[in-house]
C-alpha cells in the first residue's frame, strides 16, 4: 500500500522519470537496429550499450517506487524517431538527453526544497550519469561536424 507521506510530486517525477528512462531505451534500440542495417557496426555497438545504461536507470527507478510502496506506473512511450543518417539520430539523442537532464535537475531542486535528501541524491545520481550521455552525444556530433543547437538558440531575439 502506497505510503501516505509520499508527496504527490515526488511520484510523478518518478513516474515522468520512467516513461522517459523507457523511451530511451526504445529509442537507443530503435538506433543500435537501424545503424547495424546501415553497416555502421561501431555505431550499432555504442547505441547497444546506451540501450543497457538506459536499462539500468529504468530499473533503479522500478526499485526506488517498488521501495515506496507504488507500482510502476510509466505511460507516456514516445515513438523512437526514424532518421535518414546517423547525425539525425544523434540530434534525436540530444534532444531527449536536455529533456531527462532537466526533469532530474527540476526533481533534485524539488526534492530539496521539501527537506527529501535521500530522494534529491537519488535523482542527483541519475543527474550526473544523464549529464555524461548529453556531453558523449555532443561531442559524437562534433566529431560528424554537426553542432547540437540548443531549442532555446532556434528562438530568435530581436
Ligand atoms: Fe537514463
Ligand atoms: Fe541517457
């Protein structure tokens, strides 16, 4: 039974944190299938292991609900994107790696204005590593002479 001083918003950053954690693991493993089909054998093993890490996330965060006392409730699966090479898939990794770093970063800042240490270092850890996988992607781009635009440099200031 779901324990009743569990704050709202601490389970449905967990529950965010699950789609998104999910989706990825579709998404990477949409890419590891595709690549492999297109002959890139290294970039289909980098996207394999991705898959995993993702993987692992998503079971930490099984166990940290299961711990709560609340059942996995992940409900919003994005499509894995489709793309005609290698750069536009990254620019999809990209994109949904700023998306997972700013829910844990907003989950982090929730987590300790309410006095929830454990649950910030938590999110803090998963933080860090989604943090890693932004900087990888772009520097993989830099490595294929794309930039990764941040959304906010699309808007035009005038
Ligand atoms: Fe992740
Ligand atoms: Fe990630």
């Amino acid at each position: 039974m779901r324990n009743a001083r569990i704050h709202p918003r601490l389970l449905g950053y967990l529950g965010r944190a699950l789609s998104l954690e999910l989706s990825a693991v579709q998404q990477y493993l949409t890419q590891a299938v595709l690549t492999q089909a297109w002959g890139l054998a290294e970039a289909a093993e980098r996207f394999r292991a991705e898959t995993a890490e993702e993987m692992e996330h998503a079971e930490r965060i099984v166990q940290r609900m299961l711990m709560l006392g609340v059942a996995p409730n992940a409900s919003q699966l994005r499509p894995a994107g489709v793309a005609r090479g290698l750069a536009e898939l990254l620019l999809q990794d990209a994109a949904l790696e700023d998306e997972i770093v700013t829910l844990y970063a907003e989950a982090v800042d929730f987590c300790r204005r309410i006095g929830d240490g454990d649950n910030a270092a938590f999110f803090d850890a998963l933080l860090a590593e989604e943090t890693a996988h932004a900087q990888e992607i772009d520097e993989w781009l830099a490595q294929l002479g794309v930039r990764a635009m941040p959304q906010v440099a699309e808007r035009a200031y005038f």
